[in-house]
C-alpha cells in the first residue's frame, strides 16, 4: 500500500539526503579529496542496503497480512469491483 511504502522511503530519507548533498559538493572538492567523498559515499549506501532489509523485516507481517486479506476476498468473492490508481 501507499503507507508502507512512504514509510520505507521516510526510513532511508536523510541517508539519501546526505548522499545529495555530497554528490553536488563535490565540484568544489579538490580532485584528491574526492576519493574520500565516493569512499563516505559508499559507506552511506551501504547502511541504506542494511536500512532496507531492516525495515523490509519490520513491515512484513503488514505486508503479508495485505496479501492474506486479498487472496481470502478473491477466494471469497466470486466478483471483485476494485478502483484503479496512477503510478
């Protein structure tokens, strides 16, 4: 749904924020210095993998309760009427 998924985007927000911030500094970076920016960089994404999996765990019963929820309606329900969204 909308909500776990704004909810995973909020929880590796300021880390992605950070990576930006980085990336747009780095013309002003000495090109010896930049190593270590692409090295920091890296770090951050790394624990912005570890986020992911952490939440991803954290919102699987959500998740797989949804799943639940609608494959008990499909087997339920000999029509189902549903409201399609954008992407």
């Amino acid at each position: 749904t909308k909500e776990l998924e704004q909810h995973i985007r909020e929880y590796v927000s300021e880390d992605k924020q950070q990576i930006e911030q980085l990336k747009a500094g780095m013309e002003q970076i000495p090109i010896e210095q930049r190593e270590d920016v692409w090295n920091q960089i890296d770090k951050i994404e790394s624990e912005i993998v570890e986020k992911y999996k952490q939440v991803l765990d954290d919102v699987l019963p959500v998740a797989f309760s949804i799943v639940k929820e609608t494959a008990k309606r499909f087997t339920e329900n000999a029509e189902i009427v549903v409201a399609a969204t954008d992407f």
